[in-house]
C-alpha cells in the first residue's frame, strides 16, 4: 500500500501509517538522507518481521528518530551535558546520539544491547510520524542487506509490494551521506562512526 504526502503535511494526516504500526506492520518513510523503515520497537514480532524483510542479522541494533528532543529524553532520560550541547547544536540534522534504551522496547530492536543511537531528522515528515505514534521510531534504511538504499518511493521495488509495507510517499531524499554516531554520555565523547557531519566540527562544538 502507498500513499502520497505533501512535506507541509500535518501529523494527523499520517494516522494510516500509525494504525498500521499498530498492527504489527512496517512504514516505509522519507528521512534526510533516504527512505527508511520503521515498526513498533515494543513488538517482537514486528521487529523480526523487519529483519526478516530486510534480510539483515538480529544482532544488528536499529536506528531510532524522534520527533524532537523532548520526545528523547521522555524516553531514555535527561540528556547528559555534552550530549544536550551537540543536540542543541545539531538538531533537527545527521548526527545520532548513544543514549541509554528505555526497557519497553523489545531486546532484538537494539541486538541484545542497552543503549541506542536516536536523532531528531532534518525530514518534516520523519518528525511528524515519530510524533503522530508517540515515541521514537526504528528508521533503518529501506533495503535489502547489502542492496543500495533508497532515495524515491518508486526505488523501493519489491520491498514496496511486500503485505506487510505500507509506504509513505514524500517524494524524492536528499541521499548523501548517513549520520554520524556519538557517544557522549562519560566525559569525553566517542565517535561511534563517520558521517555527514565531521567529527572536527563535534569536537568544536563541545569546546565552544
């Protein structure tokens, strides 16, 4: 199933997509670099099912985006300082940051581990859906294991005929470059991984 959004859309308009989540089922949705999947973190089998469909290992965490910072720290707690600096200073955009997972959302979600990696997206329409559900949202890429992303409705191929997908057409993503993941939680911050935001410029703003 799919249905088209305009960008200046309204979080009422995505209630289709959070009834389907509901039902166990997988959104595919335009982020700020591609298209990606979400499904309710708090159901087994939805998460399986996601992994399944992407044909990807279960000891692989997901990606988490949240509509906004509130919405992140009433799930996994206050941000530390160094963390709240760089959201701040880098959100809504690329940058992911390693917070500790709230205990609701099933273990196979984060690959049996205790934290996460969340951003609040530079996509209107990723932060609205995180919204109109209520919580934070899995957004790992919509693809197979190992095939391209996408970055149109349309380049989602099979996955988009697949039953258990309803697709949220928002036109065409940017692409680039994924976000960068960092972990400061402790006293000094960790760069998890490379990404569009260079890890100079992380520095910088925690020394600002």
């Amino acid at each position: 199933m799919i249905f088209v959004v305009q960008n200046d859309c309204d979080a009422s308009e995505l209630q289709p997509a959070v009834e389907w989540l509901r039902s166990g089922g997988i959104v595919a949705f335009p982020t700020d670099t591609f298209y990606g999947l979400a499904v309710d973190s708090r159901s087994q089998s939805a998460v399986r099912a996601l992994f399944d469909l992407k044909g990807r290992g279960a000891q692989a965490a997901l990606p988490f985006v949240a509509s906004d910072r509130a919405q992140v720290e009433r799930w996994c707690g206050v941000l530390s300082p160094s963390s709240a600096r760089l959201a701040d200073r880098f959100w809504p955009g690329p940058l992911s940051l390693v917070l500790n997972a709230p205990a609701a959302i099933v273990a196979e979600a984060i690959g049996g581990g205790e934290s996460l990696a969340i951003r609040v997206p530079a996509a209107r329409i990723a932060r609205l859906l995180a919204e109109a559900w209520g919580e934070p949202l899995p957004a790992t890429s919509a693809n197979r294991s190992g095939e391209p992303p996408a970055s149109t409705a349309a380049a989602l191929a099979d996955l988009a005929r697949d039953p258990r997908v309803l697709v949220i057409d928002g036109g065409t993503t940017p692409g680039g470059l994924p976000s960068a993941i960092v972990d400061a939680r402790g006293a000094s911050a960790v760069r998890v991984r490379d990404g569009a935001i260079a890890w100079s410029r992380v520095l910088e703003s925690l020394q600002a």
